[in-house]
C-alpha cells in the first residue's frame, strides 16, 4: 500500500528553483545573524592573533570573533573571555557596539596571550 504525504498548499514545491542557502528555522539565532549583517558588523581595522605556533590570522569582525571564541579559543575561562563573547553576541544583532565587541576581543586575546 502506497501512503501519500500531505502537503498544504504553502508547502509545495514552486517551479521556480531558490537560489542560495537559506537558514532553517532551527538554526541559532546568531548564524542567521550572521549571513544578514555581516557587512554592518565589520571592523573599521582587523583583530590580528596567533593560536599557538600557527599562522598570523586576522579577525574582522563580531561574527568571526564569536566563532573564535566558541571554537578555537585555547582558554574559556578567563573573565575576559566571558566578556568578549558577551559583546560580540550582542554585536551581531547591534551593529552600533561592534567597537565595543572588538574592544572586549582584544583584550581576551591579551588574556590569552594570542595577540599578534
């Protein structure tokens, strides 16, 4: 027996293909975020800094300094750390506190002695 899923009409498949990837509804607030402000958060100048012995890599804006922060950062505990990721959360969606989010970056990279 064959089952048929129902779709309501909302739900149906256009004709004509989207372009492009489009955040889930499921997605973190701050990844759809991210893709809709990136131009309004950058940095007036980057944020250089060295994880361990690897390369010089520069850091432009809040949402980058976030996924540094989440995903790369040596050190989550210093008070520093917890500030930076603070502003750069509240500097996705507020553009007008990105100097502040980079400000608190810098200084958690001083803390973590990863200032290039």
């Amino acid at each position: 027996m064959k089952h048929e899923v129902f779709k309501p009409a909302s739900e149906e498949i256009s004709a004509t293909p989207t372009l492009g990837w489009r955040p889930s509804a499921t997605a973190s607030p701050v990844a759809n975020m991210a893709s809709d402000t990136d131009l309004l958060s950058e940095w007036t100048s980057a944020v250089c800094i060295r994880i361990g012995y690897g390369p010089i890599e520069r850091v432009e804006s809040a949402e980058e300094a976030l996924n540094y922060l989440d995903h790369r950062w040596p050190r989550v505990d210093g008070p520093c750390w917890e500030l930076a990721r603070r502003k750069c959360i509240m500097a996705v969606s507020d553009s007008a506190i990105s100097q502040e989010a980079r400000d608190a970056f810098i200084a958690a990279a001083a803390e973590a002695r990863m200032l290039a």
